[in-house]
C-alpha cells in the first residue's frame, strides 16, 4: 500500500510547511511515499479542489491510500503512523478523534430530520465506530472510493465537501468510520475567517437539496423564519445592526409621530420653543460623553474587564458637569423665562444619556448591543405615549415638559440598574488617576464631539438670532425628517466601529472589503431614500404639514440629500479612528465649524433657512470628499 500525504495551503507560513514536513517524517509504523503540498492561495479555488488536484498527483505517482488534511492540525504527541493506517482496516474512509478548543469530536453524524451535518462529541463505547462522515480537517481515503464515485465536489468551495463524500461513499456500499481511541490537535484557524458562517450556511442548505427528501425540504422551508433567527445570531455585527436598525426605525416612527401631534398642536414660534430646548441641551451632550462611547467602543474590546468602573464613574462625573453647564449658559444667553423652565426639566435628559449611553458602551463590547434596543424601544413607547396623552389633555407646551422631566427620570434609574446588571462589579468611586488615561486618548474624540455638536446645531441659533422664532419653527421641522433617519448613522457606527478596530488588527484584506462594501450599501440606502423623499415630499407631506408648516417641504427637498453624504462619511471616520488619524479629523471639523458660521451670517439675513438649508448641504459633501481623501492616502501609506 502506497501512502499519500496532501496538505492545502492557503496563506500558510513557510515555518508551518516545516514543521508539518517534520511531523510526518517522525511518524512511526509506516511509509510515506508522496507528500503533496498544495497551494491554493493564488488561485482561490476552494479547499476541494485542492485536494482533488492533490488526489490526482498522488494517484499519478501510483499511491492507493491518500491522508488528506488541512495545515492546522498537528500529530505531535498523538497518533502513530501505524495506528493511522490502522483505522483503515476497518474503514473504506477513516479518521480520528478530533481536539479542538478544548474538546474532543469522535466523527460526524447526519440529522436526519434536517439533512444537517454535525460532529459528534459523546465518546462511543468501542474503538472503532462507524460514523456518517469524518471531519475533512484529517480524512483518509482509499483509491477504490475515488474510483467508484469520483473526487470532491468542488462546487462547495469550503466546508461541507466532507459530508459530501462521505454521504455519497456510504451510498455506494463504503464503509466509513473513526479510531475514536486516537486523537489529533486541530487548531482551526478558519475560526477567524468572516465567511466561515455564510458558508456552513450555504452550504448546508445546498447538501439539503441535493439530497434531501421532499419532507425534509419541506420542514426546512417550514421553519425558515427559525434557521433565519439562527443563523443571525451567529453574526453578531448583523444582529447588532439590524436589531439597533429596527429599534430605531420604530423609534424614529413614535418620535415623527409626535412631531406630528406637536405642529398640529402648537404654531411654529410656540414648537420653536420645543426645538430650542432640545438644541440648549443638545449643545453640550458631546461633553457629557467626552468622548468616551468612542474610547469604550474602540479601546475596551482589548481590555475588558479593567477600565468599566473607571469608565462609568467619569461619565457620571461629566453628567454633572454638563448639566450645570447646560443651565449656566441658558442664564448667560438670556432665554425667557419659559423657555429657560423648558430647558430646566429637559436637562433631566443629560443624566438618562449617561447612564444608557454606559450600557451601551459595555453591551457593544460584548457584541450584545441589541439589548439596548429592546430597553429603547420599550423606553420610548412609555414616553410618547405619555407626551402625546400630555397634549390632548392639557394642549400646553409646557406640560409637555414636566412629562419629559419625570419619563426621562425614570429611565435614568433604570439604566443604572442594566449598567450594575451587565458589569456586576461596577462602582462608582472618585478616581482621578484612573480618568487620566481616560481623558488623554477620549479629548480628541471629545473635541471632534464639540465641534460637530456646535457646526450642526449653530444654524439654528444663527437663525433664531437674526430672523427669530418662526423662522426656526419651519426649519427645524425639515430637520426633524432628517433626524428621523439619523439612526442608520448612529447604528451603523456602534456597529462598525469595534468591528473596524478588531480587522485593522487581525485582517487588513476584510478591512478593505469591508469599506467597499459599507460604501456600497449606505450609498444605495442614503440616495435611495433621499431621492425618494425629495421626489415623493410634495405629493404626501401636505396632507400632514399644514400652513405656515407647508414652506418647510421645499426646505427638506434640499436638506435630505445630507443624509447619505453624512452615511458615507461615517464609514471613513469611523475607519480613521481606527487607523488613529484623529488629529485630522479635527481640523476637518474646525474647518466645518468657521464654514458654518461665516456662510450662514452671510446669506441668512436674506435668504433666510433656505441659506441654512444650501450651506448644510454643501457642508456634508466637502466633508465626505475631504474625509475619502485622508482615507485613501492614510491607507496607501499603511497597506504598502
């Protein structure tokens, strides 16, 4: 009996050739009379292939008995050469016990209720059992199988070609089977390639339909929305995405909801008060972060387990300094009375965003962020729902206030209690050694955060100022449309920005297909729904938007076309944070800054919003070519 060892390759260091080289040299109780090293890293072909070309090689060279396995396993310290072509004296194809992550597989076996392949991890009783497939990281095959029912199907690319030949060999009257008292190490280094699922998917479904029965395709089609739910779970940036997405969308519809009861309600100066409220807090949240989502969302996936406490404590600290920041400056800028209780209770909001902003952080990094979404989304039904209660009954803004205040209020203690729940050591201790580290790599991302805060909300208060209230009132309420779609960007970035971090580290190649393809999608979506609204905006929004509210649809024809500007930019910043080119993009955003303030006290005093609309705008499409820019050069200098 002639012996042949194929190995195929792919990326594989030169050091692994060697040492596999090594290990089969030392093998005892048998003659090795191939060894076939086959490369696929240039062509791509797919694993079955390779060994299909590795077969034929061997079979050229008169070998009747081929041993078949991936590079990432290791005979050091397991079986012997004799007790390997032992098995086959039993079996027409064989193998052994399999260690991998800590356990041990004895074989596959198929589920016949679905046609799914799965490794077996009870140890059976005797040494020699027969199983329905063998793992095709070391399969041993003798050549009357290949000639009876040929090679490989090459069509499966990767994963399931075993299960394949194994199903097809057993048809044909082969017997296969392991040594379960033999063992071998599989480090399975495929754990760490992104497709791994996508094709254990595929192509399990394709091994179904091609040899399942009718009931079987019909019980998988019967429980398609379960293995759909399944298989979503195994990707945790598709679950996080999608379910932030969702939440958000249902949100964002409660929250336009409103918006429409409010303007139905209230005239443009008394909703401006709404909307001036909400931008005085809005002005200093990014200090309430500091920066620290970004820090938590980039740093923390490597040093879990040391900074939560530290992390949480800052930000409650930075609540409180916000909050009275907040207030101060609202006595500096000389609000009405009204409008200055308005911005009081609304300020309740900075605590709240801390304490969800910290549960958001610390499920992120654990990739279970789509927890947030269902405590959001539960969240902001309480409070729609109470807002809208608020107004029919009262048909008071300010009533409308105090539900914010105590709804808000409410949720701050709740998420106090997640945070405690997610990291069950957490405390909350004054540590200013511990915040410094914090503070020096969060400040840059604080000061992108202030700068984005003040150019995206500096229209309105340039508008208040030099046009006054009612003018507000009709822009913002084209805003509002924009702001409803503002959470694709928001989810798309705690989404892809650890995911960014963990790939510029682990693979340069998926990092790059990554961009092209977020690239692809978030411009589909942004223009898609842009072109959407603008075209679709005059022929629905008048049924909603009444009198004076009715200017505001010209206004969002214009304004609508930022929001797939900003989804592309997010995908390059969010790509320049993790390749730490942070400084530029605070010049990017001080750039934006002066650029909004002179444009818009240049042409708002006569062309009104329509100027702040224009200037937005042109704004977000500078800041999309600029930020490409810096991309492709910090990449062509990184990746050479």
């Amino acid at each position: 009996m002639k012996i042949a060892f194929i190995f195929v390759l792919y990326k594989t260091p030169e050091s692994e050739i060697r040492r596999l080289r090594k290990e089969v040299g030392e093998l005892t109780g048998l003659r090795v009379n191939g060894l076939y090293f086959i490369d696929n890293t240039k062509n791509n072909r797919g694993y079955a292939a390779g060994v299909n070309e590795g077969i034929r090689k061997a079979i050229d060279d008169g070998c009747d008995l081929f041993v078949i396995a991936n590079p990432d396993i290791s005979f050091q310290g397991h079986p012997t050469g004799g007790r390997i072509i032992d098995v086959m004296r039993h079996f027409d194809i064989g193998g052994l016990a399999m260690e991998q992550q800590g356990k041990t597989y004895f074989g596959g076996e198929i589920d016949r209720w679905r046609m799914s392949g799965g490794l077996i991890t009870k140890k059976p009783e005797q040494r020699f059992k027969p199983v329905d497939f063998v793992s095709g990281s070391l399969l041993v095959v003798k050549k009357e199988v290949i000639d009876r029912i040929g090679f490989l199907d090459e069509s499966y690319f990767l994963y399931y070609e075993e299960v394949d030949f194994c199903w097809r060999a057993k048809r044909a009257g082969f017997k296969v089977g392991i040594d379960a008292g033999l063992a071998y190490e599989h480090f399975e280094t495929s754990k760490s390639n992104p497709k791994k699922e996508l094709y254990l998917f595929k192509n399990r479904i394709k091994f179904l339909l091609k040899y399942g029965s009718w009931q079987q395709k019909s019980r998988e089609i019967i429980r398609l929305p379960k293995t759909v739910f399944e298989e979503v779970k195994k990707r945790p940036f598709y679950l996080n995405f999608f379910s932030l997405n969702l939440s958000s969308v249902f949100n964002k519809v409660l929250s336009f909801v409103l918006f429409l009861v409010l303007i139905r309600n209230f005239i443009p100066s008394e909703y401006a008060i709404y909307t001036l409220a909400w931008t005085q807090v809005g002005l200093f949240l990014p200090l309430l972060d500091f920066g620290t989502t970004t820090y938590g969302l980039v740093y923390l996936p490597f040093k879990a387990g040391k900074n939560e406490s530290s992390l949480f404590s800052f930000r409650v600290v930075l609540a409180a300094v916000t909050f009275v920041l907040t207030i101060a400056s609202a006595l500096v800028f000389r609000f009405p009375t009204k409008e200055l209780i308005a911005i009081c209770l609304t300020s309740i909001v900075i605590f709240a965003n801390s304490f969800s902003g910290s549960f958001l952080i610390f499920t992120s990094v654990a990739e279970k962020s789509y927890l947030v979404s269902v405590v959001s989304t539960i969240f902001q039904t309480v409070l729609v729902v109470s807002l809208i209660t608020a107004v029919f009954l009262t048909r008071q803004m300010m009533s409308v206030f105090f539900v914010i205040f105590v709804v808000y209020g409410l949720y701050a203690v709740l998420n106090i209690f997640l945070v405690k729940n997610q990291i069950k050591e957490i405390v909350f201790r004054i540590n200013w050694r511990s915040w410094l580290p914090i503070v020096k790599k969060s400040l840059p991302f604080l000061i992108i955060s202030l700068l984005a805060g003040f150019y995206s909300r500096l229209d309105i208060f340039v508008l208040n100022f030099l046009k006054g209230a009612r003018e507000v009132g009709i822009y913002t309420a084209a805003g509002k449309f924009v702001d409803a779609l503002m959470f694709l960007v928001t989810s798309y970035n705690v989404s892809a920005m650890p995911l960014f971090a963990k790939l510029l580290k682990t693979n340069k190649p998926a990092f790059l297909l990554k961009i092209k393809k977020d690239a692809i999608l978030l411009g589909v979506i942004g223009f898609g729904v842009a072109i959407g609204i603008a075209g679709l905006g005059p022929l629905f929004l008048p049924l909603v938007m009444k009198g004076d509210y009715r200017t505001a649809i010209a206004v969002l024809q214009i304004v609508i076309f930022s929001v797939p500007l900003v989804l592309l930019t997010s995908i390059a910043i969010n790509c320049l944070y993790a390749l730490g080119k942070v400084r530029s993009i605070i010049f990017l955003f001080g750039f934006q800054l002066i650029y909004n303030v002179v444009f818009n006290f240049i042409f708002i005093p006569k062309y009104g919003f329509f100027a702040s609309s224009w200037i937005s705008v042109m704004g977000e499409l500078i800041n999309t070519v600029i930020c490409f820019y810096l991309l492709k050069k910090t990449i062509d200098e990184n990746f050479r």
